[in-house]
C-alpha cells in the first residue's frame, strides 16, 4: 500500500478515536512488541475469530523482526499487508511509528465471567483517568501474575493507543472487565472470596505491617518461605532479621495488622485480593475506602508528597503476590 490518502489507511486511523473504536469493537497495537502478543493471543483464540483483524508492515521492519513475520505465518493471521513508511505514519497515533500497526477485536469480558474463575489477585481501576497510568498498572498486574484488572466505568479507555502502548503487550495476557459499576462491586469481591483491599495513602494500616503480620505466620506455622533477611543485609533499625519489629516475643504471631483492621475482619496478605487503586488528583473517595476491609498505606521514607498511582499500585500488587506465593 503506497497510498496515505487510500479509504482503508484512513479507516484504521480513525481507531485512534474511541468513537470508531466502540463503534467496530476494535483497537489499534502498535510497535513490535503489541503486535507479537496480540499475534501470541491470536494463535490461542482462533475458535473465536481470534484477536487480530489486519496487520500492517513495513518491508524494513519484517526484515528487522523475522521473528514476527514467521508468526504471521504460523498463526494463519487474517490479513497482512505491506506498507510503505508513509502509509504506516498515516495510520499510527505515534510521532515515531515503529513499523507495525495491528488491528484487533475487543478483549473485555464481563464481572460475571472473570469472578467465576476464583481469581486470587485483581487490580481495581476506579476513576483512573490517565491513559499513562492506566496502563502502567495493567502492566504491573500482569507482572505480578494478578488474574485480572478491572475498570470502573468513569475510568479511561483501556484502548486508548497510549494505554494500550503503556502495556507494552500485558495488554493481551490477562483479563479485562471494563466499564464496572461502583455500586455493589465491592460486595461481589467478597463473594468471590477476595479481601477488598483499598490503597489509600491516609490509611491506618501500613503494607509493611501486613507483609510483616505475613512474615511471622510463615516462621511460627513452619511455612516454607524464607523470611530471614538476605545475607550480607542489615535489617532496617528496630526491625528483627526475620522481618518483624523488635520487641515482639519469639514464636508469637505478630498480628497488629489483624488488630488494625477498620472492618472488624482479619486482613491476611496472603489471602486473595482486590486492591482499589484511586483518581491520581483526588486519589479514592472516602465512601469507597471506607467500605474496603482495610485502608492500606504504603510508606514513605523520604520526603515525597506520595506516590504515583501506577508506582504504588505496583508496590502493593506485588507484596501481595510474594505473600501468596511463600504461602
């Protein structure tokens, strides 16, 4: 395709806009990456249709990325077509398009579907309006091994071609619910068996007394989990080797984060969860985290006014993963 001005190239620059979008239930993958896993998924889902619709290409980058050529022909993709760099730029949302466009179908699924497969850890979206950060945390929730991410309805696009080229391809390994309703979604975690866990930079709970209320399960019931400090590291001033503050007797759990909890619950870190991440202005209403089984902290050592959402969505995802998987 040589022509920038051709009906087709402008049809799949209009997905740049979510009106298109929602109209064909289909996005734009840009760059290698996006593309190779959108690919991946593809050849696992053909029962469906699939995932990818057309795939655009540059001759310069099937040659730089042979790999990817040979996937387009194992996984039968439905249509391929060579482009000219100028057809590629008119098509992209990137200033520096990097050779390959990808149109793909949706991928959300509903509550209904993602709830009954007992998932034990999930990101909750709620009013995260940057596509940045949006995608930041899926990214993050994918590399912590979470089973979902869900998305309120007032929360950004997850295919808006910024979020989606922030996944770096997480994108397409982990399950979508977008467009959740607030009302009642906090009880239908719960009866999907999850702690509601909302990370509010307020809260009465710090995530270092959660991991280390966990650490001192595993020690005193004989856990497998190492929870000793690495060797050669000096434990923090006040802290034990083991992870748990001085002062607390030898074989006694220590469970302050059992006390603290505002619901009257028990809040295990190595219990499966729901962490509610915030707006990044206004952060989670009060009414929201005040409804969670626990209002959870992360600290601050330094002099940071906080942290960003995405920064302490993966704090918090990942300290639930380690405590889940030592259990």
């Amino acid at each position: 395709m040589t022509n920038t001005q051709a009906d087709r190239v402008k049809e799949v620059a209009r997905l740049a806009g979510r009106p298109s979008r929602l109209r064909r239930r289909e996005f734009l993958a840009e760059g290698p990456q996006a593309v190779r896993e959108a690919l991946r998924l593809h050849g696992h889902r053909q029962d469906d249709g699939g995932v990818v619709v057309d795939v655009y290409a540059t001759a310069e980058a099937l040659d730089r990325h042979p790999d990817i050529a040979e996937q387009l022909v194992a996984v039968d993709a439905p249509a391929v077509r060579r482009v000219t760099a100028d057809v590629l730029a008119a098509m992209s949302s990137t200033v520096t398009p990097q050779g390959f466009i990808a149109v793909c179908r949706f991928l959300d699924r509903s509550l209904d579907d993602v709830l009954s497969t007992a998932p034990r850890l999930v990101a909750v979206l709620v009013e995260v309006r940057d596509p940045g950060n949006a995608g930041t945390i899926i990214r993050a929730a994918d590399s912590a091994g979470a089973d979902a991410v869900i998305l309120t309805g007032a929360s950004v696009d997850p295919y808006n071609p910024k979020t989606v080229r922030s996944t770096v391809g997480s994108l397409f390994h982990l399950p979508l619910v977008i467009g959740a309703e607030l009302d009642g979604l906090q009880d239908r975690l719960r009866s999907a068996g999850l702690t509601v866990l909302a990370a509010d930079g307020y809260g009465p709970l710090s995530l270092d007394d959660l991991q280390d209320a966990s650490a001192s399960r595993r020690l005193t019931t004989g856990g497998q989990g190492n929870a000793a400090a690495p060797t050669g590291k000096k434990p923090a001033s006040g802290v034990t080797a083991a992870g748990i503050p001085a002062g607390i007797p030898a074989g006694v759990p220590f469970d302050r984060a059992d006390a603290e909890s505002g619901a009257g619950r028990s809040v295990r870190l190595e219990d499966p969860a729901a962490w509610l991440f915030g707006n990044e202005a206004q952060g989670l209403a009060p009414e929201i985290s005040a409804a969670a089984d626990a209002r959870v902290a992360v600290p601050i050592y330094g002099n940071a006014e906080s942290l960003n959402v995405g920064t302490a969505a993966t704090v918090c995802l990942y300290a639930s993963a380690r405590a889940q998987r030592l259990d």
